[in-house]
C-alpha cells in the first residue's frame, strides 16, 4: 500500500498528534486544549502541563531517514515554493484525499466536478526540524492539491508561531469623494404639478407598411 492510500481515514487532529510524535522521536503526548486553569477568587493560575501518553519504539535511522525526507519536501519537493526564504528549516509533508471515490479508468479532472465534491487539500508539518517547537496539520476543504492550498496557510502559521509575523490585514480600498458641482439643482415641482413636462404623442404607424 504505497502512501495515503486505501481505506485509513483520519481526522486533522490525529494527523497533527501523529508529526507530532514522530518529531518527538516516537513520543507520544495527549492533546489537550486548556492551557491554564484560572481561579476566579485568587487569580491564581495552574498551567496544564504536556503529558506523554506512551513511546512507540521507532528506530533512530528509519526516523532520520522519514525526517530528512519531509525537510526535503520544504527544500525542494512540493512544498518548496510555500517555504521559499524562510528563515527556519522545516519539514513537511503534502497531500490530497479525494472526497468521491471514482470508477475503474476513470480519470479525476477538478474543472468538470462540483466544487463540494472536489479533493480537499492536506498540510502536515514540524519545525524548526532540527528542534522542533511546533507540529500542525492543515486541511483546506475542496481546495485540491495540499502545495497550493495548506502549504502556504502552514507557512503563515509557523511564521506567526516561530518569527512573530502577523499575516497584515488586507487594506481597503479609499474611495475618492464625489466631486460637486456649481450647477445647482432645480427646485422640487409645487404640488399638484407634474413633475416633467408631458410625454410628445408617437408617430402614427402605418399599418399597411409594417
């Protein structure tokens, strides 16, 4: 079974849980969302500490080769053009999970499917790869292939998360003010008068040459 293929289906949280571990060399914490527990009488604040759940016993040269392959993929695979200059080393991994299954020698084409049916784009991601901080997984529903649609949302991400760059607000558009006249507007009609002058009669039709 050659990758991302078959029958497997996972959530987006268990793909961040599973980079996570291999980043930490097989060491596996439990996602939790709390951060701090905050006492609402005396302020005081108990911080929710990682907690690893188990080890998976993964060879060191099989984790070095699977990680040196991802750093490959920000470097110079599919996601090179998201992380072009960054100013970290990363690693990733690209994807795409089809939404409808097709028939046999069918061929998949995204500008002949409804776009709810086309594949959602994937993102796993750690960095620095050399000490990683950060492990995420980035789904963009119905956007195709993961380089163009969660590899540059990841790279936004780890930026923010490693560099403290904010993504900037997109600037609106100053519409200039509408430029006055001198010209003054005639005055409202009076009541009772019409307000335009009256339609001319049309053209009587000769009906012998219509």
């Amino acid at each position: 079974m050659g990758i991302g293929q078959g029958y497997n289906s996972y959530t987006p949280l268990q793909l961040a849980q599973a980079v996570a571990t291999l980043a930490n060399d097989g060491v596996m914490f439990r996602p939790h969302l709390v951060d701090y527990i905050e006492n609402p009488i005396t302020g005081e604040r108990t911080h929710v500490e990682p907690e690893a759940s188990k080890t998976i016993p993964l060879k060191a040269r099989n984790l070095e080769v699977v990680k040196r392959a991802m750093v490959g993929v920000n470097k110079e695979g599919t996601g090179a053009r998201a992380f072009a200059g960054a100013g970290y080393v990363s690693a990733g991994k690209t994807g795409t999970a089809q939404v409808v299954a097709l028939k046999q020698n069918e061929k998949y084409s995204e500008a002949t499917v409804l776009e709810h049916l086309r594949d959602h784009a994937l993102f796993i991601a750690f960095a620095p790869a050399e000490n990683p901080r950060i492990a995420l997984a980035v789904l963009v529903e119905n956007a195709g292939f993961g380089a163009r649609a969660a590899a540059p949302v990841a790279r936004k991400v780890l930026d923010y998360y490693l560099l403290g760059k904010r993504v900037d607000k997109p600037t609106e558009t100053i519409r200039p003010p509408v430029k006055r006249t001198d010209k003054q507007a005639a005055p409202p009609p009076a009541l009772g008068e019409p307000a335009d002058k009256p339609a001319e009669p049309a053209p009587e039709v000769d009906e012998a040459n219509d």
